[in-house]
C-alpha cells in the first residue's frame, strides 16, 4: 500500500492514523484537492439527505408508558 499523495509507502492502518496517507502534511494536500475540485464544480458533495431525514416518520409518543 502507498500514499496517494507522495507514494511513500504506508504501514498497515492500524499503525497508521493517517491511512490511507502517510502524513497529516499528505493528508492536507488531500484535503485541498477535494476543496479545489468542490470549487471547480460548485456544489457541495452531500447528498445523504438533510438532519433527521428518516427518522422524521417516527413518533416517539408510542413509546411513552
Ligand atoms: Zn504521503
């Protein structure tokens, strides 16, 4: 397995906090990468619903003794 970012090699995940990165520095340019290309498309990538969608339904009264 290799850093995405700088093809260092990385250690196995659980030795790594940064997997799939080997740094917090890779990890960074990662993260710029995503906001630049969320710029360029001029959307937000979030597409799970708003909060508490789908637990709207629910009436929680029906558990009330
Ligand atoms: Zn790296």
């Amino acid at each position: 397995m290799k850093c995405a970012i700088c093809s260092s090699p990385l250690g196995p995940p659980e030795e790594n906090a940064h997997h799939p990165l080997c740094s917090a520095r890779c990890k960074m340019v990662d993260l710029s990468k995503w906001l630049n290309a969320e710029y360029v498309i001029q959307g937000p990538p979030s597409s799970m619903g708003g909060p508490g969608d789908g637990f709207a339904g629910i009436d929680l009264s029906e558990f009330d003794e």
